[in-house]
C-alpha cells in the first residue's frame, strides 16, 4: 500500500482523503458507525502514516471536489488534536507545514485548498479549536488563554504569509455580487474570510517573530480596511475584533504601536462614527443602491466595544491612555457619545 502511494508530486490532501475513508470505514464496522477519533485509532492505522515522506497522490489536483478538500482537512485537524507524539512531531515540523501553505497557494488550486488547508493551520496553532463550521467558529472564545503553538510550526507558516497575504487583495477581482442593500464588488469570498480568521489565531500565539513579520508586511493595516471595506460582514468583524483585542493586548510595544499610529486605529473608528451611512462611491468593494437612501453601516456594535475595550486597557496601560488623551477629537467623541451610548444600552438600567 504505501508503496503504491508513494508516487511522483507534491505533498496534498488525497492522503489525508484516503486515510479519513480508512478510518471510517474502520470504525463504522467494527465500532457500530460511530467516529470517535483516539490515539487508539491513530496508532493502529498502518506505515503509511509517514507523512514527510510520502508524495501525493496525482489525483489531487484541479479537478478533485471540495469535500474530499474538506475530509481531509477534518482528518487531518482530527490528527492534531489527537496524534501520539511521534506523528505530532512530524505534521507540526516546519517542513510539513511550509510544504502545506506552498500547495495551498499554487494558481492551480482551487479555492478550497487553501481554506481547507488553513484550517488544519488554524488546528495546528490551537488544537482544542473548533475549526470547522462558521457557526461554530463565532461563537469561540476569542480571548482565552495565550496558546502555546510550537515556535517551529509557526515558522514554517511565515515562510509564505507574504503571498498568503496577497489573496487580501480585492481591487483585481471583477466578480459583483447583487445584495438587499447594494452590491459587493467583489464579495469578501470564503478564502479571504479563512485567511482574517488564521492571523486572528496566528496573533494569540504570541510569537514574537510572528508580530514582527504580520507588521512588516503591513498585514494588520489591510485586515483593518477589510473591515471598513465590508460593514455588514458580521463573521468578517469578529474576527478583526479578535485581531485589534489581540494585539492591544500584546507585551510587544511595536505591535501596540503600529495598531494605533500607523493603522491610525482611532482615527478609522472616528471617521466611521461620523459617516456611519453605507457610502456610494463606486470604487469601494461595498456600495449603496441606487435610488434609495444608504443603510446605517452594520459594524457599529463591534466599533462600540472595541472602544470600550481600548478605554478599560488605557486604565492600565500608559501608552493607549496617552494616545488616547493625546486625541481631543476621541476625548469628545467618548465624553458625549460612547459615554451615553454605554448608558443606554446598559440592560441593567432599563425599567419597564
């Protein structure tokens, strides 16, 4: 069998396919249908298990579907929740993850290689992740504690953040799509919204080198616009939400400063709470129909508690309390807007 597999290619997902069918056919015969993935299941599965030194199947290319993509992602994620230590070590390497970001991103590949392959990314980085469904990826705990990620197998995934980082690009796309309120050109698409959600957890890593890559390559700054570019992408808003917490959160005084001076964090809230209308310029991704008033923007609720959040951190950290003091324009809008917005959205003051 594994020599059978081990054939010409690069290394992608047709093993993780097969391996996923291995198991569930496996399990539901002797185990009466149920999937319950366990070391036990893992350590009985056969040599071929060897993944740094198998080669892909030449089935895996263009033309394979989304849910063999998707089966084997969920294998693979399964196998990094509960892997013995030798096969642990091995799909955490450098190697195995720079070799799964560079297959991802060949032109060839359909789109949902690359989700798919970030989610096992994202399983990698934090195990104990929900990562498949959105759904259930809103309603994760974003803030818990740091997640201690092997510093090898972040590094592996820096090698290309750089052209991972690229696909945030929208301004080549010329896909429309037509929506209640206006139109998106382009939509933000599945790909984009995976690669927000993987720098979200990237960020609670705490790597140092990590921080420093995402702000060299200006990848917080673009996540940022993302989500002004898109105001009624509620899962979009989380994940930047997550994004901003993470780095006001950060030891690293660089990250904290390049959020709020060269992202100009203050600035795009302030701006938004002013024109908080769905704009009608023709050349943002998100545009207003024509003929009827704009709608109000829809991420206002994540603006509000992103500036609750950076009023409590100035309360501890010297630095966002000086930058924020350093705004009047901030000190007025949180004196007589955020203050009374507080106040009439507290529910414990409502009366009937």
């Amino acid at each position: 069998m594994s020599e059978r597999l081990a054939v010409d290619g690069n290394i992608c997902f047709s093993i993780f396919s097969f391996c996923w069918e291995y198991l569930w056919v496996r399990i539901g015969i002797v185990d009466g249908g149920k999937p319950p993935f366990g070391r036990d299941i893992l350590e009985d599965i056969p040599d071929l298990w060897n993944i740094t030194d198998l080669r892909s199947l030449r089935s895996c290319d263009e033309g394979d579907s989304a849910e063999v993509h998707a089966n084997a992602a969920e294998t693979l994620c399964a196998i990094t929740r509960f892997a013995p230590p030798g096969l642990a070590a091995k799909i955490t390497s450098p190697n195995f993850t720079g070799k799964l970001f560079r297959h991802a991103l060949e032109d060839s590949r359909p789109k949902s290689v690359l989700v798919n392959s970030l989610t096992v990314c994202i399983s990698l980085l934090d195990p104990k992740r929900l990562t498949f469904g959105i759904y259930q990826t809103y309603r994760q705990v974003s803030q818990g504690p740091m997640i201690a990620a092997n510093p090898e197998t972040v590094e592996g995934m820096l090698e290309s953040l750089g052209d991972l980082l690229k696909l945030l690009d929208v301004s080549s796309s010329e896909l429309t799509l037509l929506t209640t309120y206006g139109k998106l050109q382009p939509p933000l698409g599945k790909h984009r919204l995976k690669i927000v959600e993987f720098i979200s957890v990237l960020l609670t890593v705490g790597s140092e080198a990590a921080e420093k890559e995402l702000i060299r390559l200006g990848a917080v700054q673009r996540i940022l616009n993302l989500f002004f570019e898109y105001p009624y992408n509620n899962f979009l808003h989380h994940h930047v939400e997550n994004i901003i917490l993470s780095c006001l959160e950060s030891k690293n005084v660089p990250l904290v400063e390049h959020l709020l001076r060269e992202c100009n964090l203050l600035g795009k809230i302030l701006e938004a709470e002013k024109n908080c209308t769905l704009t009608s310029d023709p050349n943002m991704p998100t545009i207003s129909a024509e003929g009827r008033p704009p709608p109000k923007i829809g991420n206002l609720g994540h603006l509000t508690r992103i500036s609750n959040k950076l009023v409590q951190l100035g309360n501890s950290n010297a630095e966002i309390q000086a930058h924020l003091q350093e705004n009047s324009e901030w000190v007025d809008w949180h004196t007589n807007v955020l203050l009374k917005r507080n106040a009439a959205e507290n529910i414990y003051q409502w009366a009937c």
